[in-house]
C-alpha cells in the first residue's frame, strides 16, 4: 500500500494573541508537530493547511480527499482545530461520512519564552520585508 497521506491543519490564530496562546498563532510549530506525529507513523504530509474559522464544509478542505490526494486530516490539538474550524463536530461527522480519518498530533507543545514570542512575531508581521523566520 504506500505512505498514508496526511493534510496537516494549522490555525491562522490572529497575531494579537500571541501573548495569551502562542501555540495557536505559531502555525509553524503546529505544522512540524503534525509532521513529526505523521513520521512517527510512517505516514507522509503532503499538504499543509492553514484555516481560520473555516467551515467544516468548505471547498478547499476537500478537493485533495476528493482528488485521492489526502487519506487522513491531523491537527496538533483539538483547541487549533476548534480556531480552525467553526464545527469541529460537524468536520469529524464530514470526515466519516467520506471516509477520511481525523486525527490529532497530540504531542507537548513548545514552551514561548519573550525571545521566542518575538521570533514569532517577526516572522508572522514582516513576511513581505524578505524575512524567512531565521
């Protein structure tokens, strides 16, 4: 059979809480949670969302399922998929009517210092300016 195909989902938290949850801004440490979860299986991400306050129904959660592309959705806790997506219910009841698992990392989240915070903060208000996250 192959590698299973995973669409990793991150939440496209709004920079102004950063202080307050970090994690659910930070979209990159939620995608390498994801992508460490799915190695650990053996499986593949071969695409990365990220979604705020999305409808479970959406076109674009599904035209990689549609297309055979993605066999299985992960995200690294319920509380990104809850800022992700406006029903995370009534996604999982989508993911099983269409067959597609849902699954969550459910790995430690990273520890936000005030030098990590603005390491995030950089790299999420300046992406324009030529700044790649280093």
């Amino acid at each position: 059979m192959g590698d299973v195909r995973v669409a990793a989902i991150a939440s496209l938290t709004p920079l102004e809480e950063l202080d307050s949850d970090p994690f659910l801004v930070d979209t990159r440490s939620q995608h390498v949670m994801c992508a460490r979860w799915a190695a650990d299986k053996g499986y593949v991400v071969t695409r990365e969302l990220r979604f705020y306050g999305l409808r479970p129904d959406h076109h674009a959660l599904w035209t990689d399922v549609e297309a055979g592309d993605i066999e299985l959705f992960v995200a690294p806790n319920d509380r990104v998929l809850a800022k992700a997506l406006t029903s995370v219910p009534q996604f999982a009841a989508e993911c099983e009517r269409r067959g597609v698992r849902l699954e969550f990392a459910g790995l430690d989240e990273p520890s936000y210092s005030s030098r990590t915070k603005a390491s995030v903060h950089r790299r999420l208000s300046m992406p324009t300016a030529g700044y790649d996250g280093c």
